[in-house]
C-alpha cells in the first residue's frame, strides 16, 4: 500500500492530515510519527512504497516518553544522507528553520516543496492539493532487493561492525605501544571511556546502512554517505588520498573519476576498502561469490586499484568463511577457511601472500607471521590484509585473543585490529564479544 510519511506532533494536525490522506484515495495510507527516531524506523523499513514525505520542525516531547523526539532538521539531514527516493513537503511556521531543511535536502539531490501553514482548514486546501500535484509529478525511485531472511543478514552485519569497531579504537589507543597491547587486553586493564573510533568505523557503517537499506552495494548511495559523513566528521584519521576524494566528491565530481582519477590514474591500492568491508562478509555470509562481487563493488568507490580491489575481497570472503566455520576449530576448518579466501580472491600480491600466510607452521609467533607477511606499516592492501587474513585464522574461535594478536605486532594497529575483529567477531560469536568494552566505546551513528 503507498505511504505518506509524515512527521507531525500536534493532536489537531494529525487528526487533519488523516482525513486528508484518506481523501488522495488510490489506496494511500497516512504513517504519522511524533518523533525523529519513529519517523526514521519506518523510513527505512517502506522507503520504497513512500509516495511523499511531509515534515514539521518543532516537536514537543511525547508525554512519558524519556526519549528527545529531535526536530525536523534531524530527519531531514536523516533523508539528506539517503538517494532521493520521493517529492517532500515541508509544513512549518518555524521559517528559519524550514530554510535550513529546504537546503540539506535540496543540497542532497531530494525534490523539496514548502507548504505555509495557515489558519483554518490548510491541511485540505493547501497541502493536499499540492500532495496531489507532487505525487502526480514524481513517482518514488527507490531500489531494493530485500530477502526473506534481511533481518539475520543485518544481525550479523552489526555483530560484525561492532568487532570491527572495537578492533579500531583498541587498535588506535595502543598504536603509540603496541607492545603493551597484548597483556592490557589480556587483562582487561584498559583506560576508561568512551573509545574514539576512527575511520575505519565511519567508513563501515556506511557501508553497513547502504546494505541495510538496499540489500546490494548500491554504489551512488554509498559514495554519497562517505562524502556526508566525512564532512560531518572530517578528524577520524583518514588517509589523505581519500580525503581528497571525498572533498572533490562533496565539490560535485561524480565519484567513478574521483576514484579512478586517484594516485595519477593508477587508483588506490590502500587498505581503506578492505578496512570496511567484514560486515558485508557476514550479511552474505551464505554466498561467498556473491561477497566477492559485492565486495569488489564497495572497493571501487574509492580503491580502484587491483590489489586494493583484491584486498577488499579477501577480507569479505574471510569474512563470509568465519562465519561459515564457526564453531569448528580443527584442521580441516582451517584449511576450508584458507581454501575458500584463496578461491576467489583474483591473482595479485594480496593472493601470493594469503598462500604463503596459509604455509606458515604452527607455532609460528604473530611477530615472525608479521614479518613475513607485512603489519600494514606500509598501508596497502597487500602489506595488511595477508597478515589480517593469518591472525583470523588462528584465533578464530577467540575474540580478545584475536584482538590482543593483531594489535600486538604494531604497524597500521587500528586498521589490522578492525579487519580483524570484524571477522573474528562472525567466528567467534556475540558471547565472546566482552559487553563492557561495547559500553565504553563511543555509541555508533548511523
Ligand atoms: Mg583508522
């Protein structure tokens, strides 16, 4: 049934809106929201059977609810961050504040009108007439491909973001030690909260939302979060060709030349997809193929280098295997997760690497494994992801070990620990992820 959306608190109003709705016929059905975080939950469950989305500004609190309801600003840079999918109606008197949100969804690419409020019946004589016009004009262009089983797909994606997470800001507070790493985590004697999580995060729950709301790498989508986030957050320790990217992207230059473009033409072999792909790994954790095609096109939204591109395979169809193998712990699992990333990851030096990485004897220490295979001191793909992919290997079956590994033999710390943390999360599971950790890292945004 086709919606209209809408964000409104005021009893008089709602009651107005409804009638109004039911009088557009062609069977549409007013979801009316009094606060920010209901309005964005329904967003993201219908975004494509919307047919027009229609904003107030100032919302009061609701009566018991503890939660801020946030204003309609809140939803529109919300929207701002998604492919414009529907015409939206702004329908404030707040009028400094209707500019602002004209502008971020404007800004964004979304078709924007303004409806003044009035007194007497204006939800009827104005605001549906142009609801009329709007809907008439442009049809919703949202695209989704959901299955059945979406909702254990995005559990596991967020069980793997918030290893990944955790990876990253340990990785970034014992960066300036490393050597100090293994017996603190160990310990669990670790400074107090909250952990400042870096790029690697940000990148990853972009990453997470776009399969969240679309179900595939939708890459125009994808870039575009990565630019708005950065700009909300330039200071997490991204590399500097990716702020460069994302600042020409954010300037209007479509992202397949700013990718490409990268390095001289010759695209970046970096770390950085590889960094934030996992929680994709564990969203098509049953189709290891499909990872690998997905992967390869989350990587070239900015690594358009074969073996950036490479890398970023790798890391999701380990991803994809850890999960595959949990709960198994012997040779033969062992040598299933090897033969599955070796299977699909394309010929590069990130693949002559994991075959090597895959013929280190056991007993081998994580620093000798580091130096044979690179600690990402030199941030490409293939000095990092060889040595993410060995430590996952081994410890597997135990997070904090894992963890503790990675760290430990320093080099690019946040972004090892990150990769690996967000597949050994899959492998191990949400009971070995300890809970006060997830309590003193910063809360994740989406
Ligand atoms: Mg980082």
């Amino acid at each position: 049934m086709p919606i209209i959306l809408i964000l409104e608190d005021n009893e008089e109003r709602i009651a107005d809106f409804s009638r109004a709705v039911e009088k557009l016929g062609n069977g549409f059905e007013a979801r009316i929201f009094r606060d920010v975080s209901g309005f964005a939950q329904e967003w993201e469950a219908c975004a494509a059977t919307v047919g027009l989305i229609s904003l107030d500004h100032d919302l009061n609190p609701i009566p018991g609810a503890k939660r801020d309801p946030g204003t309609g600003l809140d939803a529109a840079v919300m929207l701002g961050d998604c492919l414009p999918a529907c015409p939206v109606l702004v329908h404030s008197t707040n009028t400094d504040r209707v500019y602002s949100m004209l502008n971020e969804l404007r800004f964004s690419g979304w078709i924007v009108d303004r409806v003044a409020p009035l007194s007497g019946p204006w939800i009827e004589t104005v605001w549906l007439p142009r609801v009329r016009q709007m809907l008439a004009q442009y049809p919703n262009t949202w695209r989704a491909e959901l299955s059945a089983d979406h909702a254990s797909r995005v559990e596991r994606m967020q069980l793997s973001l918030d290893g990944l997470s955790l990876g990253d800001c340990l990785g970034e507070m014992f960066a300036s030690r490393p050597v100090a790493a293994f017996n603190r985590l160990k310990q669990n004697d670790l400074v107090a909260g909250p952990w400042f999580c870096t790029d690697d995060t940000e990148m990853a729950i972009s990453l997470v939302a776009v399969l969240k709301a679309h179900g595939h790498v939708n890459q125009d989508a994808l870039a575009k979060r990565f630019a708005r986030r950065w700009e909300r957050a330039p200071d997490r320790g991204y590399g500097s060709m990716t702020r460069m990217q994302l600042r020409e992207q954010v300037a209007g230059k479509p992202w397949r030349d700013t990718a490409a473009g990268a390095f001289g033409g010759k695209g970046s072999l970096g770390n950085g997809g590889a960094m934030r792909v996992p929680p994709l790994g564990g969203y098509f954790a049953d189709d290891p193929e499909r990872a690998a095609r997905e992967a390869e096109a989350s990587a070239v939204v900015t690594h358009t280098h074969p073996e950036g591109v490479a890398g970023t395979i790798a890391t999701a169809v380990a991803a994809a295997m850890a999960f595959q193998l949990r709960g198994l712990d012997d040779v033969e699992s062992h040598q299933c997760y090897y033969e599955g990333v070796l299977r699909l990851t394309p010929e590069s030096e990130v693949r002559r690497k994991i075959q090597l990485a895959r013929e280190i004897p056991a007993g081998v220490t994580s620093a000798v494994a580091a130096q044979m295979l690179g600690n990402g001191s030199q941030v490409s793909a293939a000095d990092t992801v060889p040595f993410c992919v060995w430590v996952s290997a081994h410890y597997r079956n135990n997070f904090v070990d894992a963890l503790a590994q990675a760290i430990s033999v320093g080099g690019d710390c946040d972004t090892n620990a990150a990769i690996v943390g967000g597949i050994v999360a899959l492998s191990a599971g949400r009971e070995q992820i300890p809970t006060e950790w997830l309590a003193q890292r910063e809360p994740l945004r989406f």
